[in-house]
C-alpha cells in the first residue's frame, strides 16, 4: 500500500465545520480577555519599576554622619544649665509627691518653656 | 464579492467587520489543518482561535508584501510546530491523555495512530517537518508548500521525499 496514502488516511477526517458567529464571539472576548492581562502585566512592571525608584531615591538620601539623626526635639535638654537641671529635678520631685500621678507631671513638665527658665537662671549667675 | 486585500485594508482603516469577514472566509481551511492535525475538536478550535488573534494584530501592519492565504499558511504552520513541541513536554510528563470520545471523530485506534504520526512528524527536523505537514494536514500542491517556504518546487519534493522516507522506518 502506498505509505503516503496510508498517512492521509491516518489524518483523515470528516468534520470541518464550525458555528461561525460563536467562533467569532469566543475569539473576540479570548482577545480582549489576552489585552487585559497584557494592560494588567504591564501596569505591574511600571509599578514595580516606580517602587524601586523610590526606594533607591529614598536609600540614596541616607548618610553615615549620625548627627543628621539628632532630633531636634533634644536641643532644648542640651543646652540646660546645671541650676535649670537641679531646679527641674526638684520641681518633678516636688509635683510627683503632692500629686501622686507621674503622668500629670510629665505632662505638665512637656508644657513648661524651660529657656525661659534657663535665661533667668543665666541672669542670677551674671 | 472583495478580495482579501481590500478587507485586509478596510481592516486596517478601523473596520472591525472587515476583519471578523476575513475570519469566515479562511475558517473553514485554518480550523481542517488543525483538526486534522491534532483530531481533536476542542484543541483544533483554540489553535485556529490563537492564529486568527495573532492574525488581528499582525494585519493592522501587514504590508502586502505576500498574499494574505500565505502568511496564514506560515502562521498555521507555526502554530502546529509550536503545539507540536508543547506536546512534546506534555508526553514527557506524562500530562498527555487521551480526549474523551465526545470530542473526536475518529476511534481510540485511530486517534492513537495519529498521535503516533505526530509524534513522528514532530521529531524530524524543522524543513522536512514544515512541508510534510502542509502535504498531509492541507493538501497543499508543492508550487503553494514551495511559496509559503521561500523554496523552490524540487527543493520541497525533496524535503517531502525525505520526510515519508523517514516516517515510513519510524511507523512500520
């Protein structure tokens, strides 16, 4: 028997017809559905890609002199004199035994202005 | 009725119609090349779906340098070889089973005796391979294989030649 006949027949087949207008519609909607993952993929990467940006621009900022760190919060504390020191050590004692409540004197300790203090403290010195 | 050119440029000029019309006309080829090479009707229906989508982004810049039904055959041929390697995997692993008798059209004897074809196509090499299956899954003349290949005609009868010669030792 011819061999090339033989693999025709092997390959051989009676069905080829297919609902056109469903053919389309699955197409289409296989197509669209291929656009949003491709729009969705891409939009990951930009993402991810700004992410790192950011990060590298934010890691650049960093530095190794620790004094760029120092809140300034703790300026006021450094410039205390011993007199002021002394004076607000004994005013927390003072508050913390009339009142009882050591959060009520932090508190009140947060307020106070202590340059004030400080400058007047500075003017008994002088 | 129009040409495949002139729907290929309604296309291109924002007609969607045009191109869902170009769908219906190459159908009915495109969907028997798959069924024929893979016999299973669900399978052959995605191959053909993913020609004709990468047929839709190809043809808003397709410049008419080929005739529309070649580059379709190319794009087939493509296509199969790709399946034929993703088959190759599936074999490997074991993934490969056989498709319920609803969806084909042959008997589990032929459907087995065609996958051993493939199978056998799928391993020789990439020209041989190309022809072979426009021969068998298209019945292409050789002038059209020829065409589609950027070959001359004898050079695709050899290739053919070649290609049954070695089937024949593999399926004997």
């Amino acid at each position: 028997m011819n061999f090339e006949k033989h693999i025709k027949e092997i390959t051989y087949s009676n069905v080829n017809s297919l609902d056109e207008s469903i053919f389309l519609e699955k197409l289409h909607s296989k197509r669209r559905r291929r656009d949003i993952k491709k729009f969705r993929i891409l939009n990951g990467l930009s993402a991810a890609v700004f992410v790192s940006l950011l990060g590298w621009a934010s890691f650049s900022q960093l530095t190794d002199d620790p004094m760029i760190y120092v809140s300034n919060d703790l300026k006021p504390m450094e410039i205390m004199d011993i007199e002021t020191e002394i004076y607000v050590y004994e005013l927390a004692d003072y508050l913390v035994d009339t009142s009882d409540d050591i959060w009520e004197t932090l508190a009140f300790l947060d307020e106070m202005n202590f340059e004030t203090i400080a400058i007047k403290n500075n003017r008994g010195l002088e | 009725m129009k040409s495949d050119k002139e729907l290929i440029k309604e296309f291109q000029g924002g007609r969607e119609d045009a191109f869902n019309e170009l769908v219906k006309r190459h159908l009915p080829d495109t969907y028997g090349f798959f069924i024929k090479f893979t016999a299973n009707l669900v399978e052959a229906e995605d191959l053909a779906q993913d020609v004709f989508i990468r047929m839709y982004k190809a043809l808003k810049k397709f410049r008419f340098e080929s005739e529309f039904k070649t580059y379709l055959y190319r794009a087939n041929i493509n296509m199969s070889n790709s399946y034929l390697r993703r088959n190759k995997w599936r074999n490997l692993l074991h993934l490969d089973q056989a498709p319920e008798p609803a969806y084909t059209d042959t008997s589990q004897e032929d459907e087995w005796r065609r996958k051993e074809l493939w199978d056998a196509i799928s391993k020789l090499p990439s020209k041989q391979r190309k022809v072979v299956t426009m021969r068998i899954a298209q019945e292409m003349p050789y002038k059209d294989i020829a065409l589609v290949m950027g070959v001359n005609e004898n050079s695709a009868k050899v290739s053919y030649h070649h290609a049954v010669k070695s089937l024949k030792d593999v399926l004997k």
